[in-house]
C-alpha cells in the first residue's frame, strides 16, 4: 500500500488496510503530493474567504501521523516506545494559518481515531499520543474527549476563514469545552446569530440560553 492509496481510501471509506511494518516504503512521494494538493483544493472551495496556501510539509507529516496511528491501533503488538515515538514527532513548519490547514486535511480524523482507541484505556500509548496530539491541533479535534481548555488557537485565530471552520465544528459537534476564548466565543455568537437553539449546549455555554433544568 502506497501513502496516497491510504489517503485515498481512508476519503473514500474512512476504511484502511495498514501493514504490520514500521512504515510503508519510500518513494510514494509524488503520487502523495498531488493526492494532499486535491484535498486541498476541495477544502479551499468549502472555506469562507480566502484560504492559506497548501504547505506540503505539514500536510504531509500529517498523513503519516495519522498513518501511523492507525497502524497502532490496527497491530496492537507494536512498542509503546514506537507508538509514542510515531506520535510525538513534531510539525516540520511553523504554526500558522498556512500549517494549521494543510494539516487539518487529514488530522481532522483525530476524533473519530480517539473514538476508536477509547477502549484501550487512558493510559495506552496510543490514547495518550493522540490526546497530546488533539490538544495541540484544536482545530482538528473539535468534538474529541479531550478534557476542558484553555486551548491553542492563536495560530489561527487571527485567519477569519479558519476561525469560522472552527466555530461551525464546535456548534456542530456541541463542544462546549471549547467556549472560554474570547475570539471563538466572538464567533461562536456570530455563527449562531439569533437561533441559539441549534447548538443548545454551546450556547449554554455562552450564557445565550438558560441551563437545562
């Protein structure tokens, strides 16, 4: 299975086959590239205003995070020194708006991944790695258990674009661990305009409806 294989079916079907060694076999590069450049391209069309550009480096140490991860949960007989080591790799790109999307194009599956690892225990390498990993890529991992904030939106709150993503996912997913930063609580009440009904518990959170009796 090549790099851009699992990019592909894990967009199609959410559903992938990874193999029990390290890593796949270089040389995938190219066919990867383009692959991440057309999620790219679908996502900058989704967006409200104008979208960073692609950075590939992010986009890509991204894809084989998430590679990875699937692969710890998938062969449950790899190291918990591996698996760490796997996750805790950093970003090669500075934080910001640019790194912060390209990456979002495969991190976004963070929580459905943290869904899947939940029964292997909070301590399980895999659990911690992907919440360490969730906590520092907020955009990506609305809607995960992640615990309360304070969370790391500076790179991207600033990108109006960006900052509405993020508001739509929190309201969507109902995650009112994310209310407390003054800019996502500015859009969050944009967002939600004069119809806090349709996220009912974020906008609890906000003091727009009264609590639950």
């Amino acid at each position: 299975m090549s790099l851009s294989a699992f990019l592909v079916a894990l967009e199609e079907s959410g559903r992938v086959l990874v193999p029990a060694a390290p890593r796949l076999a270089p040389g995938d590069g190219d066919d990867a590239d383009a692959r991440l450049a057309a999620l790219h391209a679908r996502a900058a069309a989704d967006l409200a205003g104008a979208a960073p550009a692609l950075d590939l480096p992010a986009a890509r140490w991204a894809a084989w995070l998430v590679f990875d991860a699937c692969q710890a949960l998938a062969h449950r007989s790899l190291a918990a020194a591996e698996v760490q080591g796997a996750l805790a790799r950093p970003c090669p790109s500075a934080p910001g708006p640019r790194a912060v999307f390209s990456a979002d194009l495969v991190l976004q599956v963070l929580p459905d991944l943290l869904r899947l690892a939940r029964g292997l225990g909070d301590d399980d390498a895999l659990t911690v790695g992907l919440r360490a990993v969730g906590r520092a890529w907020p955009l990506s991992s609305v809607g995960a258990p992640l615990g309360p904030g304070p969370w790391p939106v500076d790179a991207f709150a600033r990108d109006p674009g960006l900052l509405a993503l993020y508001a739509d996912r929190v309201l969507l997913r109902g995650d009112r661990s994310r209310v407390g930063d003054p800019r996502v609580d500015d859009a969050l009440r944009e967002a939600l305009g004069a119809c806090p009904e349709l996220s009912p518990e974020v906008a609890r959170a906000l003091g727009l409806l009264e609590a639950a009796a």
